[in-house]
C-alpha cells in the first residue's frame, strides 16, 4: 500500500516538473523569436545601435521623441522621451522623419519641419554634446539651406567616410506649379549643420514603378505626385560599395517601394556619372504574404555587428482611402549577403512568421 502511494506520488511529482517546466521553454523561445509588426505607428522610422543600445524614432508631427532599448524588437515596451519641442512657428508643423546620428562625438538630430504649410518644409538640425542622448538637452543648431532658392526639402540622411560628410535628402527641383516631382541630391558638409557644395541632383522619377500615385481601387490625391524619398546611405559588406536606397512612388499607395543606387566607394560621389541607378526595385510589396507600401527604410546592425537588419514601414492592406489615419507598422528582417557583398532583402515576410531575433539581444 505504502509502496503504491509512494509510485504515485513520485509520478505526480515528474508530471507536475513537466508542466513547471513547459511554460519556460515557451518563454524561452519567445525571447529569442519576434513576428512583425514590432510597432503599431511607422512614419519614417529610423534606428541605430551604439553602445549597446538602440535609439529610435519616427514622425511625430509636433515634437520629436527618441526611444532606447537593447532590444529593439521590443521597442513599445522601451524606454522614451520627448528630445525637443519646437517653439518657433515657422518650424513648429509637420515634423517628419527624424533621423539621429552620433558624430564627431556629439548626437545630431536631423528633421524636416515647416510653418503649417508642407510646401514650405526645410531641414533642420539639433545637437546634443552627451554622451548618451537621454541626457542634457538638444540645443537648435540650425537650418540647413539645401539650396539659394530653398527649395522644398525633406527626409535628410547623412554619411561619414574618409572622403568626408555627405547628406542626402529628398527635394524639389523648383516650386510645385501643377505636377510635383520629388528628387533625390547629394552635397558634401562642411560640418554637421552647413553643406560645403551645391547639391547634386541623382535620381528622379522615371520608371513606371516609380510614378504610381493612383491606387488599384481608384483613390488618389489631388494632383499628380510622383516620388523619390527617404533616401538612405547604406555600403556592401566589404565596404567597397556606397548605396543610397530611396523609397519610391506614393506612400498611400501600395506600390510604396525601395529603389536603388550603387557607386563605387572610392569614387566622386558628387559627381552624379558615378553612380548606377537600378531599373528593378530593390524590395516591394508581396501580395501573396499580404504586405503592401514597402518603404521608408534604415539600416541597423545586431549587437554583436554580426548581422544587418532592414527596419522599414509596411501595411497589411492593399488599398487605403486617400486621408485615412495611416495605418503602416514598423517591421524588420534581416539582410542577406551575395557573393559580391552587395545586400539582398529578399521579399517582405508575413506578420504571423516567427524571426530570430537580432544576434546578441539577451
């Protein structure tokens, strides 16, 4: 009698293990596994890791926040703050996609803001001497005058080689009249608040993938808009390639895609013959995983700087009414390598695909 109580008490004991141990494997492996979307509001996200964090940010219209985490597929439950409140109303709406990066030793912050009217966006930039940006304050540095008309100018993105600073950004080649063209420069900086050239025009819309502003259903907005935006720096793996990938067509619709262009390193990169402009998009929509209006992208790297993540903006529906909130989540997906070096991005994966997660995240 004794002996069977005893059998079945042990017994109870390795069942009760087993389920005490069960749930931990499952939290085990959703710690290192995440699925898209990583956030629900992604207008112009950007990130980058330093120091063992991720900082963060996307539009905000009125104000710029900044996150920090050390994961950053974790980011709505990440630490944030607002960095900067404008009060001047000539750059007080409409701030759109701010980008921060950590150069010279200092923090910038680069943003394009107007005085109610976006026709009359501009870019500017704030500074911060901490170390770390969540400390002290972000101070105005100043306008960035893209142009001797200031021309229109968005989505500012700079890049640091041996040649020196550059900025590229989206802008217009002179005031909209009936039909809006968005272009993408180039200029070379004299520092990180002055350009040191005259800005170089590299690509404008042209292909047919670049120029769709009507959607499939029939909505579009009020004039013809045809788009390169949100261009961003990027190299190869072995660093002999500089990439500028520019986001094209309208964003409401859902031929929102990345374009490309390649120039060889060590090349004039102000001279616009040095640079290759792909005919195909370098990663579009996916209608058989349901992932629509690719774009708005940046670059960051996995902890350990074994791995390289595209994070870009994307919806689940096809068509959205012209005016409606938006409704583009952040996601992310890791970057693959051909022989060459150069990034493939492959095809954007569905929501319900579980991914590993950058390499080093705890």
């Amino acid at each position: 009698m004794i002996s069977r109580l005893y059998i079945c008490l042990l017994l109870l004991i390795v069942l009760s293990s087993c389920d005490f141990f069960r749930p931990k494997a499952e939290e085990s492996k959703e710690q290192i596994t995440f699925n898209n979307p990583i956030l629900s509001d992604a207008t112009k996200p950007w990130a980058v890791f330093h120091e063992g964090f991720y900082y963060y940010m996307h539009g905000m219209d009125d104000k710029i926040v900044l996150w920090k985490t050390k994961d950053i597929t974790d980011l709505k439950n990440a630490l944030h703050k607002v960095i900067w409140t404008p009060k001047d109303p000539s750059r007080a709406h409409h701030i759109w996609g701010p980008e921060i990066h950590f150069i010279n030793g200092k923090w910038y912050v680069y943003f394009e803001a107007d005085d109610g009217n976006t026709d009359n966006h501009q870019v500017y930039v704030i500074e911060n001497s901490s170390k770390d940006p969540f400390e002290r304050e972000f101070v105005f540095k100043g306008h960035i005058s893209t142009d001797k008309d200031n021309n229109w100018a968005i989505h500012p993105n700079v890049l640091k080689l041996k040649s020196g600073l550059y900025m590229t950004w989206s802008g217009w080649q002179s005031r909209r009249v009936e039909v809006e063209h968005q272009c993408i420069y180039i200029a070379k900086m004299k520092n990180p608040w002055t350009l040191d050239s005259e800005r170089v025009l590299l690509s404008k819309p042209e292909f047919e993938w670049e120029r769709q502003w009507i959607n499939p259903d029939g909505s579009k907005t009020a004039y013809t808009i045809y788009v390169n935006e949100s261009p961003q720096f990027f190299q190869s793996k072995f660093h002999d390639k500089v990439y500028i990938y520019y986001s094209a067509s309208g964003w409401w619709t859902s031929f929102y895609a990345l374009g490309q262009l390649t120039a060889d390193a060590n090349s004039d990169l102000l001279d616009p013959k040095s640079w290759v402009k792909s005919k195909r998009p370098a990663f579009k929509q996916s209608q058989e995983n349901n992932v629509y209006s690719t774009g708005n992208c940046s670059f960051i790297s996995s902890p350990d700087n074994t791995e390289y993540f595209l994070l870009y903006s994307a919806r689940k529906i096809e068509c959205e009414a012209v005016g409606a909130a938006d409704s583009r989540t952040l996601r992310l997906q890791r970057i693959e390598w051909s022989e060459d070096g150069s990034p493939y991005f492959g095809v954007p994966v569905p929501e319900d695909v579980c991914l590993d997660k950058p390499s080093g995240i705890d």
